[in-house]
C-alpha cells in the first residue's frame, strides 16, 4: 500500500469502529474544557473526570475560580498530579481572561498559547473541541499510532502533527483525532498490546514493528503463522 491508501484505510476503518465520538473530557464549555485539558497532562481522563466535577462545583468559570487561592485549587486537583504548576497555571489564566478577554475564553491559537500553562496541544484540544476549528492534537496515542501505521517517523509530537496534516483531510481532522485516541487504547495500547485485535497495525503496520512484536510473541506466530 502506498502512504495515501493507508491513510485512506484509517479513515474507513476508524469511520466503523467510531461512526459516533464521545468526546473523553466532560466538560459543558470552553472555559471547563480548557481547564480539563490542563489538568489531563499526564493524568488519565478517567482521573480528570472524577476531580473536575468538584472543581467545578465551586468554580466553573474564571470569575469564580479566581475567588479560590491557589493552594485551595491545588488542594482539590492533587489527585491530577504536577498539582503545584497546574494550581498556579489556573488561577493566572483565569485572571488573565478576566483582564483581557472579558472572561471569555479566547479563540484563536495564538492567544491561547499565551495562556499559563496552555500549550500548543492544550490550545489545538480546545481549538477543535470548542470552537470547530480544525487542529490534530497530537497524544500520547496518535504519537504511537502514526508510527506503528509507518505515517510519521516518531521522531516527536511536532513532526507527528505536522504528518498528520499533510497525509488527512483537514476537514476531518477533527473527528480523526478523536477517533485514533479512541482506537489506541481500546485496540493498540503501549502495553498489553494484542496485535491480532488491532486489524489497523495488523494490516498496514510498519513491518519494524510487526516482526518486533512477532519476535516478542513466538509461540503465537509459530503455530498460527501470518
């Protein structure tokens, strides 16, 4: 297959696993969203869905939460990890949405990376999400997926992102990213990797990390073969 039919593959394959995309982080606008995507860095959404709701039970928009201190915030989002840099990184964006956007959150790339704590990826997230404009956050996920699909070269997040864009359509980008995400831990997760489950790396995986995993798993392959 040449690298446009795989990617074409994806798309097909990833449009019947996922014809609907939950989105993982609840979340019930931009500003909410935003903060739950913060506090997703190196947190399990899973985690983050559990604290958010008592977040935001006291502070769900920027005027509210810069009521609480920093130490009341971090207090309550511990369970998140990497407490002390998110606590401080919610309070001076909510502030600075206050003071320069009239408590809104702003929609544009540019002003959103310019947020504490908001990174290319935290803005792209709420970018899509919030406002329908297409981005491809790149995760631990895609990361993984476009190079055991042989679509990037793994090298980092950027030139994985920047792949993604010139190999997918922009207008489903969107979706895309969703649905990779959603495919990566239910089929091709990092560990407890089940290949014969994962009929996308099964079928168009760069060959470096089939005869990997096949290498990993001879008593598999040597009585079924390939």
């Amino acid at each position: 297959m040449t690298k446009q039919e795989r990617a074409t593959f994806v798309i097909n394959t990833l449009k019947e696993f996922y014809p609907e995309i939950p989105i993982p982080l609840d979340h019930k606008d931009a500003y909410t969203l935003l903060i739950a995507v913060l506090l997703s860095a190196q947190c399990t959404d899973v985690r983050v869905n559990q604290i958010t709701p008592i977040l935001f039970a006291k502070a769900d928009n920027p005027y509210d939460m810069v009521k609480l201190s920093v130490e009341e915030i971090k207090e309550i989002i511990k369970p998140c990890g990497l407490s002390p840099m998110k606590s401080k990184g919610i309070y001076g964006l909510s502030k600075i949405l206050i003071e320069e956007h009239n408590g809104e959150v702003p929609q544009s790339f540019e002003a959103l990376e310019q947020l504490p704590a908001v990174g290319h990826k935290t803005a792209s997230v709420v970018m899509s999400q919030a406002f329908g404009v297409p981005a491809f956050p790149v995760d631990t996920h895609i990361h993984r997926l476009m190079y055991r699909w042989n679509l990037s070269n793994g090298k980092n997040v950027q030139q994985t992102e920047k792949d993604a864009k010139a190999i997918f359509p922009r207008a489903l980008w969107n979706e895309l990213h969703l649905q990779i995400i959603w495919y990566g831990r239910e089929y091709s997760p990092a560990r407890g990797w089940n290949l014969e489950k994962d009929i996308i790396t099964k079928t168009i995986g760069r060959k470096s990390v089939l005869n990997e995993y096949i290498k990993k798993h001879p008593a598999i392959y040597n009585t079924t073969g390939r």
